[in-house]
C-alpha cells in the first residue's frame, strides 16, 4: 500500500507544481483579456482572473467562494484518505488524487491571490465560451476516474 499511497502523493504534487508554475508565468508574461494561439489554433492562451467558482459563480462574494473551496477541500481529503483504509481500487484513489492536485492548486490561489489564473480557452464547442486552468480540468478528469473506479471491484 505504501507504494501506492507515494505515487498519489507524487500525483498531486506533480498537478500542484505544474500548474502553479504556468499561473507564475502567465501572471508574470501575459495581459489580462489579451489572446494569443497556440496549436495551430485550437487553443487559445490568456490571461484571466476569476475571483468566483465555476464560470465565475458568486463572483461577487469571494470570501463565500473560498469558504465553500475549503470544505469541499476537506471532503476530498477525506475521501482520498477513506480510499486508502477501504483499500479502494487503485483508479479510485488515482480520480481522488488527481481531483485532490487541482482542487489544492486552485485553493491556493484563492488564499494567496484573491482570485484563481485561469489561462487557456479550447477553440471547440461547447468549450470555447469558458477559460480553464490544467487545474480545472485534473478536478474534471479526476471525477471521472473516480466515478469508473467506484464501479470497479477492489483488487485484491
């Protein structure tokens, strides 16, 4: 289990680091609404600060954003610690870490900027009305693994 246990750690440090050091980059290089393309187009680069949560919900109340972010932090946590006692599947405790390394890296922003960089728009319907974070889209993947692995019989 221990081995296990390291590379979800690795997993969520791995998400955690990555992502902050883009938001440093594009906090450091980038203006704020300024586009730029980047593969052949189907991507778009930028620089955007969302101080709400998904699609800047409650943008207006930041402290009730971050409040919520926190609990919703713990419940993770939580489960990502549960999976190990039950010895959940491994695909479980992977949805968990990835979900756990984006929700962090998101949550520190909250603490330490006020807002969360959010930088790249994918040039695709339905997704080219809203600007991500490799953050925001780890918590949308991890669901998804975890959702499959929660389905998925323990190994044994």
């Amino acid at each position: 289990m221990g081995g296990v246990i390291m590379k979800c750690l690795l997993a969520i440090a791995g998400i955690f680091i990555g992502d902050e050091k883009i938001k440093q980059y594009i906090e450091k290089e980038k203006e704020e609404g300024k586009r730029e393309e980047i593969l052949n187009g189907t991507v778009l680069l930028t620089k955007h600060h969302n101080r709400g949560a998904v699609f800047n919900w409650k943008q207006e109340n930041p402290q009730g954003v971050l409040i919520t972010s926190c609990i919703a932090f713990g419940g993770v946590l939580t489960l990502l610690g549960q999976s190990f006692v039950k010895d959940s599947h491994r695909i479980y405790k992977l949805g968990l870490s990835v979900i756990t390394g984006g929700a962090l890296s998101n949550l520190y922003d909250r603490i330490k900027r006020g807002y969360v960089v959010d930088y790249f728009i994918i040039q695709k319907k339905p997704w080219n009305r809203v600007i991500f974070n490799l953050s925001d889209w780890c918590i949308f993947i991890g669901g998804a693994l975890t959702m499959l692995g929660s389905l998925m019989k323990k190994e044994k």
